[in-house]
C-alpha cells in the first residue's frame, strides 16, 4: 500500500483515511528529493545505457552487476523515477 501524507511538524499525517487497527506498525519511506527535468534526463540516459549493457551479460554477471550496484546505491533512500 502506498498512503501520501503530511508531516505537520510533529506526525505523518495521510491525506485519505486508512483502514488500520490501532497501535499497528507501519513502516514510512520518504523520497530524498525530487529531480529537475536536466537531472531526470541524465538519470534516463544513464538507466538506458544500463539496459544496453544488460543484453550483451549472461545471467551470472547481471547477478554479480546488480550486487555491486546495490551496494553502491542506498536503497534505503528509494526516490521513484
């Protein structure tokens, strides 16, 4: 479930009602920031140049490149692109 809501200084407040008990744990990410249209358009290039790669690996080495991207990026800080 994804829930869009306000920090009002003190919570998270979510925009729309959500059917939840109580007490219940939930988990909140919040996006570093978002991209300009000359960042995004770097960002495309770069995922696209990314995709090329990917057809000339085997299966093995797209493992091993994606280990080593993950560890290189925090995915803890997810930003939606």
């Amino acid at each position: 479930m994804l829930v869009e809501g306000i920090f009002d200084g003190t919570a998270v407040r979510p925009l729309e009602p959500l059917e939840l008990e109580p007490n219940q744990r939930v988990f909140i990410e919040i996006p570093k920031k978002k991209f300009s249209p000359t960042e995004q358009q770097k960002i495309d290039e770069k995922i696209a140049a990314i995709d090329d790669i990917f057809g000339m690996l085997t299966p093995e080495e797209e493992k091993v490149y994606d280990d080593v991207v993950s560890k290189r990026m925090n995915f803890k800080e997810r930003v939606t692109i």
